[in-house]
C-alpha cells in the first residue's frame, strides 16, 4: 500500500504489487511427485500444513521457456468435413436415382426408407452424444449401400416368387423369405464392428459406432418401412400385374 498526496493536497492510497523470492522451506522430497509422497526437514507441523497447502495450490514458480509456439486455424477440419458430407449427399442422390428408375414403385418406396434410415442414425447419434467425424461418416456412407442392400434382396425375391405365385403372394413370401439372408448378412457385419470398437482406438471406435447404428436401423426401415409403404401401395388390392 502507498499513500500519495495529489494536486490538491489529498491524500491518494494506491495499492502495488510485488514478488517476495525468498526460500519457503530446506525440506527433503523422498520421492517422486506424485498422488502421496514424503517430505522430510519440515520444522514445526504449522510449517508442514503451509507447505502442502502451497504445493496442493501449485504456488510454486517454476521458471519457463517457450521452445515453439504454432497456431493451427480450423480451416483444413472444416475443409474435410465439408467433404466427407458432400459425399453422403452425392452417394444418397445416385442410390436414389438408381432405384427409383430400376425399381419403379418399389424403389419410391426404398427411397423413403433410406431417408428413414439417415434421419434415425442422426436422431440416435444425437441422443447418445456421439461426434460425427471423418470416420463416422465413412459408416454412414456405407451404411446407404447396406440399407439398399437389404432391400434389393427383397426385391429380388420377389421377382423370383412372381414366376410361380400371384403379386400379392410374391410380395409376402418375397418380404419375409429375404428377412433370413438380410439377417445373417447383417448379423456378421455387427459383429464384426463390435470387435472394431473393442479393440480399435480414436477413429476407429468412430466408425464402429456409426457402422454398428447404422446396421440396425438399415435393417428396421428395409424390412418395416418398405413393407409398409409397399402395402400401402399395393394391399389390399387385386394386382393382375406387378411390374418390379
């Protein structure tokens, strides 16, 4: 504290600041820093008590030096990233074009089962708080090939049922015969990401995640979701035709 007088003859209390370097204590460490060790050379236990105080606290100056300092921008993320979501949107809009133009009617409705697919792998990623990385949307990219995996299955099947049976038979027996295949096929590739998420580290783990996502809810939306739109389309009706 310093007391100064201003023009006027009034006092003015100022406060400084200074550093007092002076020898805390001539204690001995026995061993290294770490959660517990033993110091010994402390005087009376009021000096031991102010002495773990100020190490607890970390109030001991230690002299640095800077070797390097770099400043990294967040440009190069950004640019991936970027990248990484122009390529669901482009691999999202040729397995579209594909089925819709392929398929027909059945590949509207394995279209809306798709987005299905994408909106609830976002929706679960999002409650589990789970980041979206490179990695993760590498699985969601091949989470789209899966999904219309399954559903070409499905409709492979029920091209084949078509030969012997009547549309509306084809369509049940072709939905619940592909569920086996559709099952077994993505049963394995579960596993399999499940053993990438135990034994891999940092990205991997990332993609296992969404990989693993992905698989159960292409398989919900290629066997409820289409189903569904499919006997919207089609149930309840007598198909003398069914062009797949």
């Amino acid at each position: 504290m310093k007391i100064e007088n201003d023009d006027d003859g009034n006092e003015i209390i100022t406060q400084t600041s200074y550093i007092e370097k002076r020898i805390i204590s001539l204690a001995t460490i026995q061993a290294n820093l770490g959660a517990s060790f033993r110091i010994t050379g402390v005087g009376t236990p009021q000096e031991a008590s102010e002495l773990a105080l100020l190490l607890r606290a970390g109030a001991l100056a230690a002299p640095m030096k800077f070797v390097e300092e770099r400043t990294v921008g967040p440009s190069l993320g950004k640019e991936n990233i970027e990248t990484g979501f122009r390529s669901v949107v482009i691999g999202f809009m040729l397995v579209v074009l594909f089925m819709a133009f392929y398929y027909g009617m059945f590949g509207i409705a394995a279209n809306v089962a798709l987005f299905s697919n994408l909106i609830l792998i976002t929706g679960i990623m999002s409650l589990l708080g789970a980041a979206l990385s490179l990695p993760g949307i590498a699985g969601i990219v091949l989470t789209v090939g899966m999904a219309v995996d399954a559903n070409v299955l499905i409709f492979s099947r029920i091209r084949e049922e078509l030969k012997t049976k009547n549309p509306q038979s084809a369509i049940n027996d072709g939905f619940s015969r592909a569920f086996v295949t559709i099952f077994d096929a993505n049963v394995t590739t579960l596993i399999a990401s499940l053993v990438l998420y135990t034994i891999g580290t940092g990205p991997v783990k990332g993609f296992a995640i969404t990989l693993s996502i992905g698989i159960v809810t292409s398989m919900f939306t290629a066997i409820l979701v289409t189903r569904s739109i499919v006997n919207i389309i089609y149930g309840g009706k007598n198909i003398k035709e069914l062009k797949i």
